[in-house]
C-alpha cells in the first residue's frame, strides 16, 4: 500500500499524488473499502478515487531521485523498439505506454525521433504514429521526472540533454 502524500503513477493518467487514502462503500458491497484519492500533477482541477486494492489499472511508486538520475544516465544505452510494419510497430508503442515503465518510454522516444529523422532525411513527414506516441512517451516521463526532480516540466528535455552531454564527454 502506498503512503498519503507521496506520488504514484496512475495508469495512463500518469503521475498523482495521494491526497488521502479513505474508506468509502461501493455498489454491491457490504462494508467499506480502502480508496486512494488521487490528484493528477499536471491536469488541475482533477480527482481520483480508485480502489487500494485495484487490480485493473497499473499502479506504482513514482521513481525516486536516485533512480530518475540512474535512468537518465542509461538513456544512452537503451535500445530503440525492433523494427516492425506501422500495425506492429503501433501495437509495440501501445503496450509501453500501457507499461508504465520508464524505460519503455525513453524505447518510444528514441525509435520514433530516429525514424522521424531517417524520414525526414528521404523528403518524407513523421508518420502519424510515431508522432503521437513519441509525444505521449515524452508527456509520461517527463512529467514523472519533472516532480521526482522538483523541476518544471518544460524544463526536463533541456537537464537530460545537459546530463547526457556530460557523459559524452
């Protein structure tokens, strides 16, 4: 179970912190039943009542600061997704996102920017695919290591591209 105040990744919804943990009566049910309330950190005004014991929507604890710094020093050595056809390579997109896992979505990042590149290269535009999943993975991570690492969103792109640079060299 995870702690009142501390920060979650909420399925898709992406990075929440507990309000409150409370019981609450569901339909059908005798008795009362934990709730996390949740409050999305980058859609205001919005709330999340799930169940503590929610087996349908992925939950876990938001990285710590260690490990966002651990990631953002692999990036370099993760690899991009296989190449697949476009209804394959969406489906592969669709799972990491569907993940939740950080490192699938640095995976999407990097296999869409190269093969945007690569098409721009040959006089052709990002397919739509790949520019809607890569933006999605970047919403996702950065969001995550934007709270994790007491920063503004906008600001994550700009410190691992600093941090990678530094590896670089």
């Amino acid at each position: 179970m995870f702690e009142k105040g501390g920060y979650i990744v909420y399925g898709t919804t992406g990075v929440c912190q507990i309000e409150d943990i409370t019981g609450m009566k569901s339909k059908g049910a005798s008795g009362e039943k934990l709730y996390y309330v949740l409050r999305p950190c980058f859609q205001k005004g919005n709330t999340i009542f799930t169940p503590v014991d929610n087996g349908k929507i992925a939950m876990r604890a938001a990285m710590t600061r260690e490990e966002a710094e651990m990631l953002i020093k692999r990036i370099p050595q993760i690899e991009e997704l296989e190449e697949a056809d476009d209804r394959e390579r969406e489906r592969l997109y669709k799972e990491a996102i569907k993940s939740g896992k950080p490192g699938e979505w640095i995976r999407i990042i990097k296999t869409s920017y190269l093969r945007s590149r690569k098409r721009e290269a040959e006089g052709k535009r990002a397919t739509t695919v790949d520019d809607r999943y890569f933006h999605t993975a970047e919403e996702h991570l950065y969001a995550e290591l934007a709270v994790v690492l007491g920063m503004e969103k906008d600001d994550v792109r700009q410190y691992i591209g600093q941090k990678i640079d530094l590896l670089e060299v």
